[in-house]
C-alpha cells in the first residue's frame, strides 16, 4: 500500500504523510518489516517509504517500553523517520486492547514518565513526539461524555521547562489520542500545551 501510494501521490498535488499506527509489543516484527522495507527504500533513493511510525507499548512496563522504543528509533532517525510513542494508559477500547474498567487515575500520565521518554529519545534525535495520556479514550463519544484534562500537558511542558533549563515554553512534541468526543476547548487546550497531532474517530 506504502508504494501504491507514492506511485500515484505525484498526481494530487498535496502533501502526503505516509504513517503506521498502533503498534503493540505482539506486532513488532510487522513494524520490523516495514522498517526493513524503509531501509532498502532509503538505499535506492535517499527518503524512507513511510513519514512516521508509530509503537504503542503503553500496556508494558515504563522500562520495557522506553528502551524498546530507543532501539527502534535508532534505526529510524538515521532516515529521519518520525517516531510517535504512547506511555500511560488511553481508555476504551482498540485493537483489541480494553481498557474500559481501568482505575481512572491511570488514565493520566505523570510528567515524570513524559520527562524519561524525552531524556532518552532526544539524545538520539529530535523527530519523535509521545502520546501522553490526559483522559482520553478511544471509540466515539459526545461532548461531555469523556472526562478529558489537557491541562495537565501543561506540566509536562514546564516539568522539562525546568529540568532542560530552557526558554523554550514547549520543548516537548506531545499526541492526542481518542480525540472522539472532545469539544473545541478542550482540543484548543491541547493545542495550546503542545499536542501537535491528534487521533479521532469519524464523528469529529
């Protein structure tokens, strides 16, 4: 599909971003080959076959996430391929992962785990964004039906604010994942406090 899109791309005009989603632990070796396909593509040609992976292994341990995570985006950065990760636990239900009776306390992500990805990954390269959980769930809902606190990604920014020591007021690239249901505060929040991305369902 990645190469029947870049076959016909050049007859539309518009910019096109080829990006895989979701990726759990039990589907890396999927992930393993599409990389290897980015490889033989960036040999021939000098730019990977996909903009963007993403890998979610939000369900493992901190740990096992982060340094996996590294491993892949080691690869990735010498094409300039742009990786998304999840840490913390999104609502609801996809891909065959429920989390519909989690503890609603960890439905939010600390900014303490968001500083450890982005200590990390930045020493390899600048091209990765996190998927930070605030609330959010995956499926569709309306307005109001979802308790959604993007504020709280304004921690995350001012925790490594502090810790880098820098002006910059959002050094961090951040996701917004289940973005089904949300109103047009809550995404303008998000915005405002560095969601670059976000992830919706087909009711927004």
């Amino acid at each position: 599909m990645a190469m029947h899109v870049r076959s016909v791309v050049h007859q539309y005009g518009i910019p096109v971003i080829l990006h895989s989603d979701h990726c759990a632990k039990k589907l890396l070796p999927w992930l393993d080959g599409m990389i290897e396909a980015d490889e033989a593509y960036f040999e021939m040609f000098g730019e990977p076959l996909f903009s963007s992976h993403m890998i979610d292994l939000s369900e493992e341990p901190d740990e096992e996430n982060i340094a996996i995570c590294e491993k892949y985006f080691k690869r990735l950065a010498k094409m300039k391929i742009w990786l998304e990760m999840e840490i913390g636990i999104t609502g609801g239900e996809e891909d065959g992962v429920n989390n519909e009776d989690v503890d609603p306390e960890k439905l939010y992500t600390s900014p303490e785990q968001v500083w450890t990805v982005y200590e990390t990954l930045s020493k390899i390269g600048p091209m990765f964004s996190v998927a930070a959980a605030f609330g959010n769930v995956h499926g569709v809902y309306k307005p109001g039906n979802v308790s959604l606190q993007p504020e709280r990604l304004g921690k995350h920014q001012a925790y490594a604010k502090e810790k880098l020591g820098c002006d910059e007021k959002l050094p961090i690239f951040l996701v917004m994942h289940g973005g089904s249901g949300s109103t047009d505060e809550e995404i303008q929040t998000a915005v405002d406090n560095g969601v670059i991305k976000m992830n919706i369902d087909t009711d927004t």
